[in-house]
C-alpha cells in the first residue's frame, strides 16, 4: 500500500518532464533567479510576470501560479492578488508561500484577501510559518523558524481544514496535509539551511507539480520529496553551501523515478 | 574571404578587452546578477543603473545601453524610454531584447514608443519573438520560443530593413541580419536551453560588443559567437545545468581570439 | 601588541558564528542573492526586507542594518531612510554602501539625509566612492574605482572625523579608519574584481560582524580580514570568475579563527 503511494508520488516527476507546466512566478528578488533554474532544471518552463498590467492574461496561459510574499514590493502586492483572481477565473491552481507571516503579521492581511477574492490550493511554509498560520505561537528568527517538529501536523491539519487546501508545513521533517491524509517525509540535509532560498525553490517546485498533476496531495509530495532526495545526493558531493547549491540544481536535473522510489522515506497516514 | 570575416569577428573580443565598455543596461531581476557577472568576464564594465532619476545622465557617459523588457516594473519602463532618448541624444548604440513580445502583446507599444522617441540599433530576440515582431505567427511557450529555424533569415531581414538595424535572431542556429548582409552561426549547445538568462546574457554581451566595435553587424556576430563557443567549452566539462551555468562564466573569460578563429562555423551571405 | 589586535579581529567570526545576528540589508537587485548567501555561509541570518509599510518594525528586531544605495528604486529610497530612522530610535548599528555616489552625484542627497535624520556606523566603498566623499576628486568609471591606494587612509579619516563613524576605503590594500586608530588590510586577491557584488557581500559582512561585536572598529577590520582571506583560498582552488564565485561561499563558511589568524596581514596605527 506505502509502496503504491510512493510509485504514484514518484509519477510526479515523469508528469512534469511530459507536460512542462508554465509555471507563473511572483516571488521575492532575493532568489528568483534560483527559482527559475530549479523549474528548468525540474523539467518545467518559468515565468517570472508580475507587472500589474500584464499579469491577469499572463496566468490565464499558465500551469501554475506560484505566489512568494517575501519582500512585496507595491506593485508585486498588487499584481499578486489579481494574480490569484485571474486563477480563480481560469482554474489556475495555486501555491502560497507565506515567507515571513510570523515576523511581519501585516502579512496576514494579504493572505486573507488572496483568499477571499482569489485562490489558494497549496499553503507551503516553514513549520514556523503554518504554526503561525494555525494561531500557535511559534519560535521564529526573521525569516527563519527555529521550530523542531513538534506540533506540526496538528497545524497543518487545522489550516487545512480552514482553508480546504493542501498544507506543507517544512523543516527537519516535511509535513503534508489534506484533510484527514498526511504524509511525513524524512529525507533532507540540514545543508539546505545553509543557502538561501531552499523553501523559495521547493515552493515553486510544488506548483509545477501541481501544474502538471491532477492530485494535488500527492503533486505536494513529490515536489518536496524530489527536492529532498537531490539535496541528499548534492551534499554526497559538496560539502559547502556555494558548491551545494550548483549542484543541487545538477541533482534536481539528474533525478529519475527510480531514484525517487529507492531513497524515498515518508510515513504516510 | 570568409575567414578574413570569421577573423574580424574574432577581433571583436580583443576590442572589448581593450576598451573595457561601460555597458548600462535595464533589465529583468530574474537574471541581472548573470548579465552582471557575464559581463565582466566578457571583459566590459556593468552598470545596472534604472533609476529615473540618474538614467538620462548614467547613459551619456557609458559606451552601451541594453534594454531587456522580460519582467519590467513600472518604474523600469519609464527609466528605459528615457534612457533611450539619452542613447539617441549622445550617440550610444542600443540593443534590445523584446522578451515575451509574443506573449504578452501589450509589450508591443513599448517597442513601438522605443523607436519613436529614442533609439535602437540592434534587436536581439529568439525566433519565436522576432517573427512575431516581423507580422508572422509564431510558436511561444511563456518566454521560450518552439520554433525551428525556417523563416527565421526572411523574418530577420524584413525586421532590420523596416527598422533600419542590426537584428539577431536566436535559437539551434543563431541568424544576424543588417539589410543585404546576413551570418548564420551554428555553434552552441542545447544545454543553453536548460539554464536560465542564456539569452540575457547574450544580448548583455551584444551591447557590450557594440560599445567597443564600430561594424555593429560584425559586433553581434562576435557577442553571439563568443557565448555560444564558450557554451561548448562549458559543456565539455559539465553535463548538468548547475555546474555549466558556472563553467559558461568561466569559458567567457578564459576564451581567446584563436579559439574563436578555430571552432567559429558561421555561414555569410 | 599587534598579534593581540589580530587575536581580536579573529574574535569577530566566532561572534558572529555564537549569536548569528539578524541583518536587515536594503540592498541593490543585482547582488542581493550574493549578500543573502554570504550571510549565511559567514553564520549570520539575512533579511531583505525593504517594504515601506515593514520596515520600521523589521529593523526593530534586527542586530544590524546594511544599506547599499547601488540601483535603488523609489521605494527603496524611502524604506532606506525609514529604516535608517528606525536604527536610530533601537539603537540598532547602521553600516552604509554608496555605491556609485562618484558616478551620480544626486546620490549624495541621499547620503546626507541619511546622516540627518538616521544614523550610520560606518561607511564603507571603494576608494574612489570614499575620496569622493571626502571632497576629493576621483577616479571612477561607472561604479568601479581605478584609484590606487594613495590618498585613502587620509580620505577615510576625514570622513571618519567629520561623521564620527567608522570608515573603510577598500581596494587593492583595504583601509579602515575611525578617528585615530586605523587599519590596513594587504590581503585579497585580483580576481575579487572579476565577479560582481564583491563590494556589497563584503558590506554586509560587516553589517553582521557590527551586528554581533561591540568594537565597531574590530568588527569592521574582521568582516574584511573574513572575505579578503576567504578569497584567496577560494583563487587557490579556481582561476576563473564564476568558480571563483563559488568557492568564495564556500572558504567563507570554512573560514576558521586559525586561519586569520595566522594569515592575516594588517598594518595598524
């Protein structure tokens, strides 16, 4: 039955590199660059559109719509929510990655207008993030969660009953909810810590996969289980976050099912 | 007769060491770091100046101006018209690189304002933009051209006589064309395709090479050469996207003009 | 009497490793990744926030802010300065980038409102940018400087005596003053001028260092000591720019207090 769940998330992959989901970014400067080349390098097609005039038609040709709060400009703010409505209007899934919610909580604001006239189907954060989210009181350090585990999946499971959406709630352990299903996976290297960027890149991974693939439970984790597994074979190489980060794009890219059924480890509930 | 051009061509290079251009160019953020870092390697001097405030005055004193329209914010597109004016004004060539033009049409008007109150001397886009520029229909996906070469030369030629400029089109084979005169160089690798900004950096090194070189024509075959020789450089040492976007950097700097003389394969009419 | 300056200039990083300071960088687009994962491989946690409506409140609970006015957008100009008032009211140190002030003049408007209604610590450019501060002429082509040495150590103790702060003119020597005391650095190598955001990646180094060390001074001559050693390591492994590039990240997060200690060469007076 595990076995069975994880041939099917591992179909993921092998769906994205088929469809190659134009996948619509609206993410922070900081690592947009390596979010496109993780998309690229996942077999999906980037686009990094958010001027407000252009975004509406821009989303209507796209897979996905990947939304990053992380440093808003004005105009991003703007173009994101019409973002999310043109998804809304053309059946565009969505991914929401809430960066900094918990250090910022003007940011909260935004999230509920993005749900109330737009269109959420994936919430991914750090576990600091979704317990913030979930009205927990959580442990972060600006953009960064200091949270263990603990707690994490009786978060997700809250917002996802809210919300009616998948919920990804990262860290040591990755933690994916939907309704009464969840899964953990305990692949990963702590290395990710090391560079920028890493929950901006698995972000925009999960809404390629969900781009590409009808169940958005199980398109959430492959894209994190496919992260997860390129980062393991990275760190086998680096040692070091400036050449872990070349080569977990090297990794991503060199990924095959195979693999994915091999290393994968999830607890699937 | 032509290996006394493949020869002028490869001089280029030497003139852009040389002179070490001030190229200014106003771009998209996804890959302004690569545009940045590729062209210090080039051996020319970046200035990613886009403040309306300085555009006029950063423009007079550099030896280029490249306009990149993939992800323009407000401000951007205000700063570029003017910064073409200031081009127009003093003299400095311009080279631009319609990204998305044929996904999202309101781009249209920009170009068009372009042309009429400042100045372009090159047009540097993939093929699926530049036949869409020249009245064809053509085959985009987001940002990424699905064309094929054919008609890319016809398309080319009608674009540089209506506009009276140099225009590049890219792809397998990359096609320059100013008026009667045309080049069709076949290097490259395919491995171009799955990096993000290939084609940012090309048209970077474009103005770069026209900041330096007075045949304009030959300054773009030049450019266009030297990133697609350095790319089969980079990937005889790198298989995977991460590590060839790093060796791409390193092969623009180490590349010389004997290397140039010896693998260039362009084909003049 | 020297060695112990050097032992406490060594002191810096494991400072900065024991309390990883939360810097708030306002910084240009080009480079902002760089200064992200330079943060994070020196053991600092890096925010860039730069929201008008955030910022305030970010820069409350952040140990240090790192400004660098290279291609600021509007709304950048107005968070800097939001920022900088912000720094003044917590108590929070403010290290200052004037990135191309040589260039466009209009920038030094910038710089003296900062001065009057935030605070800075220190001001760190490259030589041309701190003679130009100075009230001297300088020698600059786009943001780079081509001065020399001579001229610096007098330049920067002007500045450092008429703002009170801590000045550092870097270059081929790097020379940090405050007051009486200073500093000058002959470690490096040449090919830190062959990538981009050197310059910045070392400014927020020493944002972090202010950031976790209560000598203003020594944390300033640490965070340079830090990138200028680290890039030397990094040349011995790779000759050119964009494996250079990564192999600074890398000696960055290998550094060790040994290490500077027994290959740090500065002059102090």
């Amino acid at each position: 039955m595990n076995d069975l769940k994880l041939d099917k998330v591992s179909k993921v992959l092998k769906e994205v590199r088929k469809s190659v989901p134009l996948v619509h970014c609206i993410t922070n400067y900081v690592t947009i660059n390596d979010c496109a080349n993780i998309l690229l390098s996942y077999g999906a097609s980037p686009a990094m559109c958010e001027a407000y005039d252009e975004v509406f038609d821009f989303v209507k040709i796209s897979s996905a719509l990947y939304i990053n709060i992380g440093t808003f400009t004005r105009e991003q703010e703007s173009s994101a929510i019409l973002a999310a409505v043109s998804a809304k209007t053309h059946n565009i899934p969505v991914v929401l990655d809430p960066v900094a919610c918990a250090a910022i909580p003007k940011k909260i604001q935004f999230i509920d207008k993005l749900f109330k006239v737009g269109r959420v189907d994936v919430i991914k954060g750090n576990i600091g993030e979704i317990k913030f989210l979930a009205g927990e009181t959580s442990n972060v350090k600006g953009v960064d969660s200091l949270e263990d585990g603990e707690g994490a999946l009786e978060c997700s499971r809250i917002l996802s009953e809210k919300y009616n959406c998948v919920v990804a709630a990262t860290g040591k352990k990755d933690f994916i909810v939907q309704g009464k299903n969840s899964a953990i996976i305990e692949n990963g290297t702590e290395m990710l810590t090391n560079i920028t960027g890493a929950g901006c890149m698995l972000g925009a991974l999960c809404a390629a996969a969900c781009g590409a693939f009808e169940d958005k439970f199980m398109a959430v984790v492959g894209a994190i289980l496919s992260i997860n597994i390129a980062s393991e074979e990275a760190y086998k190489e680096a040692k070091a976050p400036g050449s872990f980060r070349v080569k977990l794009i090297d990794c991503i890219y060199e990924l095959s099912e195979e693999k994915l059924k091999k290393e994968g480890k999830i607890a699937w509930n």
